[in-house]
C-alpha cells in the first residue's frame, strides 16, 4: 500500500491509478481469493457518494462516514476506495486505504489522477466494522474526452433545490434510460456530467417568506446556540452561522434518496451562489434585516461556510485556488499527498472558478458571482427623500454616457420634468417640515424595523433619523409624507394655528430649484426593505445612478473581481483565438462552444408598466399566445386587453404613489441587471466577441436571453433555468406586488375593485409581461423565453455546428413540488413540458 503524506487540514487525498498497483486489501471481492464478501449499509454510508470536477485525467471522489460511535468518540477511522472499469469491480485499478478524520466530521474527498479519457469508471467505498465489512453504493463517473474527441458532449445544468416542505422530483428527468445510458446516436453514453449552478442548500430553517416545512421535509440544527436566530418572538427561524450548522445542512439534503441516485450516476461540476452562505449576500456581508443596524459583516460564518462546502462538495477547490501549483495529470511520479483546505484558501482569498474542455465541442468555464462582488448601489435602509443624485451629477454622468456635450444637454433637458425638485431641509424656512419629517421618520423606522423582526431602542432611531433626515430631500417625497401624517401631527396639536389642511404644511419648491434623482424615484418607498433596493427598482433612474457610481464616482468595482475578471477575459479571448486558428488553417483541435456557468442570469429581467406613449411596446393576443399557449382569439383578446387597460390605468392615477407603479423596472438588480455598465461591457466585447453561451439560475424561473450581434455578426445567448423546487419567482412577485399595494392601502391610497382586478391580472401573467418587455430585435438583448411560474433543469447536447437546449419544466401549481413522486415516475414525467432551443448559424430558435 502506498504511503500517504497526510496534512491536518481537510482530508482529500490524492490517489493516481498510474502510480500505484492494485493491492490485495479486503475490500469486497477485490483479494486475490476473492474472499471479500460485504453487506451494503444505508447508515454507515447514509449520505451516498459523489463525483466531480471531471477531466481527461482526474476525477474527485467524495463520501462521508456515518459511524455513530465514531462520532459521538470523535475518532478517526479508516475506509478503503474502490476503483475500477466495470460494475462488477472484475478490473480494478485502485483499492487502497485512506484515512477519515473525526477533525472534518468524517468527509473524504480523494482525486483520483493518471486515469484515461473517455472513460467511464465505477467506484465504491468500503468500511470496516466490528468484523464486518460494509460497502457504499456503487458510483459511476466519466472522465473527460481528450481535444482530438469530435463525439457530442451531452450534460445537464440545475439550481436552487430548497429542500424544506419540497421534493426533488425533477431530478427525475435525468434517471430516464436515455439520460442514463443514451439514446439512439452511436456515441451516445447518456450525460457525460450534471452542472449545479448554486443554491444546493439554503441556510435558513424556515424562512415564512418561502420555506414551510412539511412532513418530513425539514431541517433542524442541533447547535441552537451557534445559530442566527430570526423572525419574531413568536415565529422564530434560524440561519446557519456555525460550522455545525452549515456541515447538518449538507448531510440533510443528502440525505434525499433521488439526489443521492443523480450524484451516484453522473459526475458534477458545480459553483455556489447566496444560500450557501446568506441570502441575497456579498462578499461576507448579509441581509437578512434589510439594513436594521446590527447586521454586520460575519468574516466568521462565511468562512464556516466555505469550509463545509469544501468539505462536503466534489469540487477540486485546492486546484481552483493554485492550478499551477496542483498536478491533476497523474504522470506517475507525482508526489502524493493529503490535500488540505487552509484559511488562506477561505474568504477574502476564495477562489472557486475554474475551466474544464470537453474533447472538441465544450469549454466550460465557471465563474463565481458573490465571493467578490461589491454591495448592491442602493442601500436597503436608504431614506426615500434624500436625494441619491443632485442635478450636477445627473448631468456629469449624461456627459460621460453619451456622444457629445449637446446629446448631453439635450437628454436632461428632455428628462428634466421627469425628475424631482429638492430644498435643503436644514435652511431655517423648512424648519417645520423637518421637524415634522423627523417624527414621521421615527415611527416609521420603528415599525418598519418591528417588520424585520427586531425592535430598535430609542436611541439606535435618533441616530438614524438624525442621519437621514438632513440635508437634499426630494420635494415630491416630503409632501407625500407631510399629506399622509397630516391627520396625525393635527392629532398631536403640533401644527401652526391656522393650518386646515396637508397643503398649508407642504413645502413649494422655488421655480429655479434644481432636479435630480431620489431614493423615492429610484422606487424606494420603505425605510428598510429590499423592494425599490433589490428588487423593483425603477430602470431609468437606476441605469442614471449605476452609470454615475461607477463613472463619476468611480464607487462600483466589477462583480467578478479584478482577479477573476482578468482570468476571463484572458481565457476566453485564448478559446476563441484558438478556435479561429484552427477554422481558417483546417488543423488542430478547438472546443466549438465557449459556454461560461454563471450563477446568475445575464438575461433582462424587465417589467414595463409605462404607458405606450412613454414607449412601452403593445401587448397583443400573439405575445400571449407565445408564452402562455392559448389559442382562444376571444381568450386572447380579453387578456391583452385587459392588461393594456391595466397598465395604462396605472400611469393616469393622479395618487402619486400609484404612479410610481407606471414605470419600467429591474425587477432584480441582485443580478447582473444590478451592474448595467459592466453586463453590456461583457457582453458587448466580450461574449459576442468570443461566441459565449453563458447558463444560470438562482432567479426560480426560466429565460432564454439573445444579446445584441457585435461588428462581426456574431453574438451571445443567455440561457437561464428555473429552480429544482425552491418558490418560483412569479410566486415572488405575487408577494411584492402585494406588499406594495397593502403599503399604498395603509398609505391612504384607494384600491378600487377595478383597479383590483386588473393587479390580478398583472399577477396572472408575470411571463407575458416580463418577456413582451424585452422583444428580440438587432439593437438590444432580447427574451425568447420568459417562463416566471415555473420549476426546471435543462439537458444540452452539443455537436459541432449546433447545440441544444431542452428545458424540462413543470408548473409551480399543484403538488408537483410539494409531493414525492420518487415511486410514482410515470405520472411525475406525464406532467413535464419539454421545450427544446438550438443555436445555429449565430442565432436560436425553438425546434420541434
């Protein structure tokens, strides 16, 4: 048996099947007499076994042992590794003995070196108990084809698979025959491996704003005290923050029978996005209190974080951070050693992005969107009124964003009216109003606080009023706060005497006053909140303030990193230069796709509820069709019409709270939406330039993104897919939509039973919406696909001058999630959509 130098850190080994022989262990059936019996155990190896990160040579393995008195002891054990190239474990190349240790909850990760492209292996792992010994299942995996491969490479992609009160019966879409083991092409092997884009466990325990625990669909931590504890007194949740918490939320969802049977069969390749960590997180900065004071950057629970997924997933994350310094090949005279995972490997030095080649057809690169991405630009306890651009910046920024200095002038001149006069609350003259602006101020802080489950003390709201309300404030918003607190400061005998209405307190802005943009116009309404901060939030004000954080203020840095940004654009330009060489000079080998895993979509998430005179493009009975299958005329007619009548209602309301409804919205600037400049800058020199093709999640629904050809004609595509099980986003949306209107309620504001039923009808067509907002034409990126009340994954097949995209979707009413199907397939898959896209000659279209 080979000797192995073992670090302290955590215990992946590194094995070569080039550089070791076959010893005579007694693991099951591998001794020469073939004595080795086993017996299977669903507890010792009660969370399966993995793959992952697969290429010509390497592979990872990945295993946990669950010895209760092991555990409860804290001893390190030992198991061996089964390696071969048959099931029946006949040929074997490795069976070796590895150590386990207690120090990482018992988690092995070995890479598996000096192995042969194109070739599927079988692996198992084998334990030794009390005489008896007990064998994992058998996995299967797949190295990568070597560059001279010109068969098709066929893989899957997934995200977000919530496991709380949900099923994963989606994965079973990918444990059909011909996912498993092919289909009528000659070198079709099935799935050569499965992309997870993130979001494999979520952090909480119950969020009530999308988890119900149901049955046995639940997760609860055993260390309570080193967890977050959230909610409110009487409906408390939790979020990870130990490594405790994080490591039992991985063997949790391990513990579901139909994800054990996909990472059984298929090797995965796989990056995180925010629930690994945090929600909506960045960096190692949090959330959950939407900016209540007392969250603070968690250096801590992020690296715990970090830590138990480097534990726990089949990533190759020590090659990731140093590949020049990691030898993945198996030449034979490698050394042999216990990888290890060290706090210079963890957050702020995280490196998780990486790229792999598929023989001649894929290059995969995976990117990583939260480690270094700077915060979201709008602040989640941002004061509506103050202003986030004064006249001066909106026209520095004009100058910087277009052609000239005239096209400069022009625009604002153009714009002008549309933005909000400020005074400076502080002048003597608005003495009043500020003083009556800070007690509207206070209560409302403090309620909007109690909302997000913590009561803040009165001295924690005097700070905070006295930041916030000073200074420019918007006009528009100090008014709309004076006229709806008017009964209530008349109430409290505060008012002048003499005041007999909101308009005697209301401030009239001088006629040279200067406009800019407000927090309020940039859709901010709440005092804490994510609406109008990360979600809705107004596109033509943000484009304005994201454009002047970064090129006026020089604030906002890449989402990628300096680092990781470099990387790639370095290693795509070189795909792409590589793959034109070999076209033009008929030699060499190229992979024919560049396709770039990102966790978060590159496609438009736009809703446009401007009226067609501001340029909004009409809804017609054909765009609902497209989307919803309808073919009905009179259906049709009734719905676009219907939501026409809806949305031009919205921009003529005189109440100038529901105005703010008519406008064009981001409706997730947590995503790339969230950073306009440098998502065009991508894709414009970029993707198009090299032929990107980049997938997706995190987002619970489904587009189809086609971007803008550059100079040569070429271009990119976005192809997003929707959540495994997690809440759709159109269930989202529901939720915002009627939160903002509860808000418009409670404000005062009138919801007529007309104005009633046309919100409904908003609520009902969230995809008819979103993807007429975005049309596809030869000028900006367009959605072929925009499907926001639906679940899915896609499978990929790509040949050499075409690739496909199939997305098996299933709708988000019913039970489909919220029940198992693991034994009752064929209903399950009888209620699947399949929808297929194929690239080609530079442009998408649906195929039959």
């Amino acid at each position: 048996m080979m000797n192995l130098t073992r670090r302290k850190f955590l215990n992946t080994v590194v094995l070569s099947a080039s550089a070791i022989a076959v010893t005579n262990l007694v693991g099951c059936g591998s001794d020469s007499s073939g004595s080795g019996e086993c017996s299977f155990s669903s507890d010792i190896f009660k969370h399966s076994i993995m793959s992952g990160d697969p290429r010509e040579n390497s592979l990872i393995l990945w295993t946990r042992v669950n010895d209760a008195c092991a555990l409860t002891d804290n001893l390190d054990v030992s198991l061996i590794v089964e390696v071969a190239t048959d099931n029946a474990f006949t040929n074997l190349i490795i069976s070796e003995s590895v150590d386990v240790l207690a120090e990482y909850d018992h988690n092995i990760k070995l890479r598996l070196t000096g192995l042969t492209a194109d070739t599927r292996y079988y692996y198992r792992f084998v334990y030794a108990k009390d005489g008896t010994n007990y064998s994992s299942n058998t996995g299967r995996t797949r190295t990568a084809p070597d560059a001279s491969s010109e068969r098709k490479v066929r893989f899957a992609y997934v995200s977000c698979q919530d496991f709380i009160g949900r099923y994963y019966n989606n994965y079973l879409n990918l444990l059909t025959p011909e996912m498993l083991n092919g289909g009528d092409d000659a070198d079709d092997d099935g799935l050569d491996f499965v992309v997870h884009l993130g979001d494999y466990i979520y952090e909480t325990t119950g969020d009530p704003d999308f988890q119900e625990a149901a049955g046995d669909r639940v997760v609860a931590f055993s260390d309570l005290d080193g967890a977050i504890k959230l909610g409110t007194a009487d409906k408390p949740y939790y979020a990870a923050q130990s490594l405790s918490n994080y490591r039992e939320l991985y063997q949790t969802y391990r513990t579901d029978a139909l994800l054990q049977k996909v990472q059984e069969n298929f090797p995965m390749i796989v990056t995180w996005d925010d629930h690994e960590f945090s929600d909506d997180s960045w960096q190692d900065t949090t959330t959950y209190l939407n900016g209540v004071p007392g969250e603070t950057n968690q250096l801590t629970r992020k690296r715990n974080s970090e830590r138990a997924y480097f534990e726990s997933m089949p990533i190759d994350h020590e090659y990731a951070f140093d590949a020049a310094a990691t030898d993945v090949v198996g030449s034979g005279t490698e050394q042999q050693l216990a990888m290890g995972v060290s706090d210079e490997q963890l957050f702020p030095n995280t490196k998780i992005y990486r790229d792999f080649t598929f023989g001649s057809k894929v290059h995969l690169l995976m990117s990583d969107f939260r480690s270094h991405r700077p915060d979201h630009l709008i602040a989640e306890d941002a004061f509506p009124g103050v202003m986030a651009m004064t006249e001066d910046n909106v026209k520095a920024t004009l100058t910087a964003t277009t052609a000239s200095q005239a096209v400069a002038d022009a625009t604002f001149d153009a714009i002008k009216s549309s933005l909000h006069s400020y005074i400076n609350i502080d002048n003597a003259e608005y003495a009043l109003q500020k003083t009556l602006i800070k007690l509207a101020a206070k209560e409302s802080y403090k309620a909007s606080a109690i909302s997000q489950g913590k009561a803040l003390s009165e001295v924690e709201v005097n700070v905070l009023v006295e930041k916030q309300v000073k200074g420019l404030q918007s006009v528009t918003f100090i008014n709309l706060v004076l006229a709806q607190g008017y009964d209530t400061f008349s109430g409290f005998g505060i008012l002048p005497a003499g005041t007999s209405s909101a308009a005697d307190i209301q401030i009239t802005a001088p006629v040279d006053a200067s406009v800019g943009i407000s927090y309020f116009l940039l859709g901010k309404q709440s005092f804490f909140g994510e609406i109008g901060a990360r979600y809705f939030v107004v596109k033509s004000s943000f484009d304005l303030y994201a454009a002047y954080k970064l090129l006026v203020s020089g604030e906002t840095k890449s989402p990628y990193g300096t680092v990781q940004q470099a990387w790639l654009e370095s290693t795509l330009t070189q795909s792409a230069t590589d793959a034109a060489i070999a076209t033009a000079t008929g030699t060499g080998d190229f992979q024919s796709w560049r396709i770039l895993g990102s966790s978060v979509s590159f496609s438009p998430l736009v809703l446009d509820l401007r009226p067609q005179a501001a340029g909004r493009a009409e809804i017609t009975s054909a765009n609902v069709s497209e989307v919803t299958g309808i073919t009905d005329a009179t259906t049709l007619a009734t719905i676009a019409g219907g939501l026409e009548q809806t949305i031009e209602g919205l921009s003529t309301d005189p109440t100038s709270s529901l105005s703010l409804l008519g406008n064009q919205f981001y409706l997730n600037v947590d995503h790339w939406d969230g950073f306009p400049i440098y998502k065009k800058g991508l894709i414009d020199n970029l993707f198009s330039p090299t032929g990107t093709i980049s997938i997706a999640g995190d987002v619970h629904s489904s587009y189809i993104g086609r971007h803008p050809a550059n100079a040569n004609g070429n271009r990119s595509f976005d192809l997003t897919t929707s959540s495994i099980s997690s809440g759709t986003f159109g269930q989202f949306m529901n939720g915002a939509l009627g939160g903002i209107v509860d808000g418009l309620k409670a404000a005062g504001v009138e919801i007529t039973d007309q104005l009633q039923g046309g919100l409904d009808l908003l609520q009902a067509n969230w995809s008819v919406l979103v993807q007429t907002a975005s049309p596809i034409d030869e000028e900006s990126t367009g959605l072929k696909r925009a499907r926001l009340n639906e679940h899915s994954l896609v499978t990929v097949v790509a040949d050499a001058t075409n690739i496909d995209f199939t997305y098996h979707a299933i709708a988000d009413s019913g039970d489909l999630v919220t029940k198992s199907y693991y034994d009752d397939v064929d209903t399950f898959l009888g209620n699947v959509n399949q929808t297929t896209y194929r690239i080609e000659n530079n442009d998408i279209s649906e195929i039959a």
